[in-house]
C-alpha cells in the first residue's frame, strides 16, 4: 500500500516543503481600518491630554494668580514688647583663700637656738616671745664696745687736760709780749697749740659718741636675740630645733611662719565687662565645697585699680571674717557676686533674633507699620529666652520670629504674639571662663 500526500505544497514555498504543509498568508489591512485606527490612536491621546494637562495648567493658572495676590497683600507677624529685667548681674568666680598678713620670721641676730616656745596650730598674740637665741659673739663685740667707751672717756680726760695747759701758756705768753719780755713768735707758737688742744677735745668726745653709738647698736641686735611675734596669728610652719645654729639675714632657714586667719582674703579675677559694676563695699558669698550647706559672707575690699593685660581681668579683693578658723588659707572657693549694671536689660524670645552678615539683629515694626532691621547687644543667651542690653528702649514691637524674608522697610500687618513670661526664679549666675580655658570654674587642685 503507498500512502499518498494531499494538496502537495508547491517547489516555490520552501517553508511549506519542510513543513508538509501550506502556510496560511498574512492578513493585510485596507485602507478603512487603517484610518480607523489612526482615529483611534488619536482620539486616545487627545483624552490623555484633556484629563492630565489641562488640570494642571488651571491649577498653575491658579497658584500664579493667588501667588500675585500675595505678593501684593500685606504679611501678617506677630510682635512682642520687650520685658525690663533687673539690672543686676550675678557671677561666679573661682577664688583663692589667702590669710590677711602672713609673714615669714628669719633671725635678725646671728647664734644657737636655745629654745623655741611655741610650734605649729600655735595661735599667738602680738609681741608674744616665740624663740630664745644665744649670741656669743654679740657678748663679745659688747664687752669690746664697753671697753672702747672707757678708753674714749679716757681720752677725753686727756684732751681737756692738754687744752688748759694750752690755754694757761697762751694766757703767759699774751702777757710776757705785752710788756715785751717775749718775741711774737712765741706767742703764735702758743696760739697754735692752743687750737690743737681745743681739736684733740673735740675729737675725743666725738669718739665718745661713736662709741656710745655702737654700744646702742649691739644692744639693739642682742634684743632680736629674743624673737617676737610681729602680730596675732596662728603659727604655720617652725623649721628650727634647740641648738640650731641661725644666722642673720633671710638668706637662711627661716624660724617661723606666721598667719593671721581671724580675716582671710580671697583673690578673684573679674573679667573685662564686669570690671566697671566693681564697687568697694559690695557683698560677696564664698562657697566651699568641704561644707555645702554653709554659707560666708564677705565684702570687696580692693581692686587693682587696673586690668592685667595678659588675661583683661580685674584683680579684686574680698575679705571674709573668719573667727572659728573654719576657713583654710590656701584652699579653693567660689565667689558669688551680684553686680548693678549700668544698662537697661531687656528679655525677648529667642527667635527674634537675626544673625546675617549685616551682624545680629531684630526686626522692629515701626509706627508706621514698616519694618526696621535694628542692630542690637546680646547681654546674655537663656536659651529660649535672650537678654539685650542696647537697641532698645522698651516701647518698641519687635517681631517675634524673624527670617531671611524681612526687609528693611518692608510693609507688614502686626498681631500680638505669646508675650515673654516673667521668670520664676532667679536668673542663674554667670560663670566667667578663665582666659585661655574651656571650663567657666576650674576643679580645685586634689
């Protein structure tokens, strides 16, 4: 049996061969639907331009007419009055406590210690005798003086005794030339040894002085041969034992060291912008940290008078009265002062400020309703709140929050905005940085 194929594909169509098969042929679009189609495409897109485009372009038409409203209408900022705060300026301070006299006693006479009364914690009263001082060699240079001055008496004795003979052989020899027994020659020879005698006296009773002189002057450094306190205090240091040997000078060891704590001094540097609220008699709190619940009070005493030009800061004195001793000398505290400034202090939000390159400023709405770009003095920053000592009188309506878009003489409409609250409790102090440091009170040494 042979099979036989239907419809054979014709030799043209390679295809067809391989595939045993005729291929169906491609549909082809006339000349209707082609248009049809294009209509449709285009219809399709006019719908998408209709529904995105122009929704758009109202809604910009839109923004651009209400954006020439505005920039034609009047802005609205809300402003505050300034708030007059104390004048007062508090600081903080490190301080150094130092007593009120301290002074070191050397020996003035020069010897062997042969006792010592008193030593270290000793609280002494002026004039009180604190050491003995054994001075041998002061004896000596003594008896020595002594013996000079006898000799010196002696001497003048001898003088006076040359100067009446003298003067008695003048006398004979005035009167033998009057009657012209004896030449004039003998006469001035007599004169001459009259006037020697009259100098060797003279000559005698000054050595007779200096003498004395001297002898006053041992005595007087035998006195330090006793050491005195120079005034009341409380013994510091004692550097000598019974037999030492001193010497005089304070090129030596030192005997003692006395201080007077009953009034202690505390040394503070205030920098420059305080310096000029400084005013002898103002009180001052110390604080020490070894008793915190334990308050002194004390009073500048003195200023420098001048700034130290390496660190622009006023050196100021102030004295605490210490009776108990409670306060140690050489000890670190803190000074708390409240200083009257000569500025009118104003407190505003802290977002009334403007910093630029024009420098720090705010923004004042004048009576005219214009606003001005004020340059001002920042006093102090409180964080939400800031404190300004110039540019202000208190009347003013400054806006409350300022930006890059005010401009001097820029029309606004003014509302009233949050006013400054009254602080509720004191305004914390100032701690003034030391030059050169980052940190306002340094940790007292351990």
């Amino acid at each position: 049996m042979t099979s036989q194929v239907e419809n054979p594909p014709p030799a043209s169509d390679p295809h067809a061969r391989e595939l045993g098969f005729e291929l169906a042929k491609p549909a082809r679009w006339s000349p209707g639907r082609v248009v049809a189609g294009l209509l449709v495409l285009v219809l399709g897109f006019t719908g998408l331009f209709a529904f995105a485009y122009l929704p758009r372009r109202a809604a910009h038409e839109t923004l651009a007419e209400e954006a020439a409203v505005r920039a034609q209408a009047v802005p609205r900022v809300a402003v505050v009055t300034p708030r007059l705060v104390s004048n007062e300026r508090k600081l903080s301070l490190p301080g150094s406590v130092q007593p009120l006299e301290e002074a070191v006693i050397y020996a003035r006479a020069s010897g062997y210690v042969r006792r010592w009364l008193v030593d270290i914690g000793s609280r002494v009263k002026e004039g009180e005798l604190l050491a003995e001082i054994d001075t041998p060699e002061l004896d000596q240079e003594l008896a020595q003086a002594r013996a000079a001055l006898a000799q010196a008496h002696a001497t003048v004795v001898q003088a006076k005794a040359n100067q009446g003979l003298a003067s008695s052989r003048l006398d004979r020899t005035g009167k033998l030339v009057e009657a012209g027994v004896a030449p004039q020659q003998d006469l001035d020879q007599t004169q001459a040894q009259s006037a020697v005698g009259d100098a060797d006296l003279t000559v005698a009773e000054a050595n007779v002085a200096a003498q004395n002189a001297n002898i006053r002057r041992i005595n007087d450094v035998r006195a330090f041969s006793r050491v005195m306190a120079p005034f009341s205090g409380t013994i510091t240091e004692r550097s000598v034992e019974r037999g030492s040997l001193v010497t005089a000078g304070n090129v030596a060891t030192p005997l003692f060291k006395l201080a007077s704590t009953d009034t202690v001094r505390v040394f503070i540097q205030v920098p420059q912008d305080a310096a000029p609220s400084i005013v002898l008699g103002t009180p001052a709190e110390l604080l020490v940290r070894e008793f915190p619940n334990e308050k002194f009070t004390g009073t500048v005493a003195r200023t420098a008078g001048a700034l130290d030009s390496a660190t622009r800061t006023l050196s100021t004195e102030v004295r605490v009265a210490n009776p108990t001793g409670r306060l140690l000398t050489g000890s670190y505290a803190e000074v708390k002062l409240s200083l009257a400034s000569e500025r009118r202090v104003f407190e505003l939000p802290a977002t009334v400020l403007m910093v630029d390159a024009a420098g720090l400023r705010i923004g004042i709405v004048r009576s005219d309703d214009s606003v001005h770009l004020q340059r001002i003095t920042l006093e102090r920053d409180l964080g939400a709140t800031v404190l300004l000592a110039t540019g202000l009188d208190g009347t003013e309506r400054v806006v409350q929050i300022s930006g890059v878009e005010l401009e001097e003489g820029q029309k606004v409409a003014p509302v009233a905005g949050t006013p400054v609250p009254a602080p509720s409790a004191a305004v914390p102090p100032v701690a003034a940085a030391p030059p050169g440091g980052s940190s306002p009170l340094p940790s007292p040494p351990r």
